[in-house]
C-alpha cells in the first residue's frame, strides 16, 4: 500500500495560477480546528498570473473500492524535494459559508458606503467576517471590503465591524482573494505576502495524494497558489481554502491544522500552467 502511494506521489504534475497587511501576533484562540482569512485588499486588479485549476487526478490500476478509506499518502522522509525549500510552515484551513446553512436572529450585511447588503441571519454573518467571503441565499457572493465600518455589526471573533461587497456570483462563485481575483478550493491559499509572494505556485507534499471529498472521486497533486492573505496568516504560516465546511474537516482529519507542513517554490511538479 505504501508503495502505491509513493508511486502516485512520483508521477504527479499539476497546473497553478496565481499589498502588507497588519501585522498581528498570532493568539491562542487562532490555533483551532481551522483558521480563518479575516481581511483582503478591495478593488485590487487582479494579476496576469491566474491559473486554471489542475486536473482531478484519479488512482490508477486499482479501484476507489480497493483503496483504504482515506488513507493518506506515505511520502518517504528521505526523499529530495526539487526546487525551494522553505522549510516547515503552520498549515490551517479556511471554508466558505453559505447563508442557508443558517437561522434565527437577524442583523445587517452592510456594504462599504453603509448601505445594507441584506438582513442575514446574525450566525452567518458571524461567519462570514471571520471566512472573508460567503454566499447569501440568492446565489450571490460576499466578500470583504474593509474593516473599522462604524455601521456593521462587530463581528465577535475579531472585534472588528467588516464592510462587504456583493460580487458577481458568475466571476466569483468561491469570493475574491487578496489579488483581486477569484479563489479556487483546493487550489487557493493565504499565505503572508512578505515571506511568498501572492501569485507564486506552491508545492506541498503533505497533500500530494489527498483524497478531494470522503467519496475519494479524485485526489489532489499537492499544488497550490498564493492567492490570498489573511490577518493572522503572518510567517511561515499557509491557510489552504477548502471551499465546503465539510472538505475543511476531511484534511483537518487528514492533515490536522498545527501539524506543520512542507512548503516548497519552483517545484517541476507544479511548473506547467495555462491562462484562461
């Protein structure tokens, strides 16, 4: 078994895409079961970098029900990771929460000239300003625009009162990243800027082999980009977007958050790229 895992991990490729923020200590109550992206630049052009996410990469030979459920991919400890070693980084998750997944008390979703949004249930809202971006019940995005809005509701993780923007659902169906553009589960990362640039692709081998969803439809090739910040990601810290609540749980499973993971630039594995 370990063997077919290794020989996944060595025939994988994969294709990525791709200003300081606050600098704030990282606190006790940030090392949860998942992190959360607190803020993102508004109105930020996106870049020339983005790319398509890669390929699902399905297990050959052998059937999904011959597979052990779940099991993570064994990377040998020895092996030579080609390209930029940065070394071990922080690893957490961020999701994106979705307004009918919610109930009860109401409060408003104000935009950044004040003006309500909509009236959102007062859970999801406490949500959405810790994720960053959301849906609401019509379909359409939120994502942040800027913090200290006197009108908004204090969001209680933070303490800050966060102003939205209602995004175009068809351009960001996932919210917007710290560059501007769309963010991708699975493909979209925050990272601190100052340490990877926004833009760069990573490769993280923990994660070369994961299973995508529990139905283990496809797995992933450890490929990433650097499309997002968030206020307590500072350092060597890397906050993986997962995209559904239910994915974060899986790879906080797989990968638990804390655990630490390897970070490396200039990988072979992530170097072919399309643009739309």
């Amino acid at each position: 078994m370990r063997g077919h895992w290794i020989s996944l991990l060595l025939s994988t490729g994969c294709a990525t895409a791709g200003s300081s923020w606050i600098s704030e200590p990282l606190s006790g109550d940030d090392a949860e079961e998942w992190s959360e992206v607190y803020s993102r630049p508004m109105n930020a052009a996106p870049p020339n970098t983005s790319r398509r996410p890669p390929p699902p990469r399905q297990p050959s030979a052998r059937t999904l029900s011959e597979l052990p459920p779940l099991e993570r991919p064994a990377v040998q400890p020895n092996a030579k990771l080609e390209g930029k070693v940065l070394g071990k980084f922080r690893n957490t998750y961020y999701d994106f929460p979705s307004e009918t997944d919610y109930s009860g008390n109401e409060v408003p979703l104000m935009n950044a000239t004040c003006r309500p949004i909509k009236n959102v249930p007062k859970e999801f809202h406490d949500r959405v300003c810790v994720q960053g971006s959301g849906m609401l019940a019509s379909g359409s995005t939120v994502s942040f625009n800027r913090r200290d809005c006197e009108c908004a509701s204090v969001c209680p993780r933070t303490n800050q009162r966060i102003c939205f923007d209602e995004l175009d659902k068809q351009r960001f169906p996932w919210g917007r990243g710290a560059t501007g553009g769309a963010i991708t589960p699975l493909l979209s990362v925050a990272v601190d800027s100052d340490v990877v640039p926004l833009g760069t692709p990573i490769y993280i081998p923990e994660y070369d082999g994961l299973a995508r969803d529990a139905a283990q439809s496809s797995y992933h090739d450890g490929c990433f980009i650097a499309q997002d910040r968030g206020l307590k990601v500072k350092g060597k810290h890397v906050d993986v977007f997962t995209g559904h609540e239910s994915v974060t749980k899986l790879w906080n499973r797989l990968v638990p958050s804390n655990e630490g993971v390897t970070v490396v630039l200039e990988s072979p594995r992530c170097a072919r790229a399309t643009t739309p």
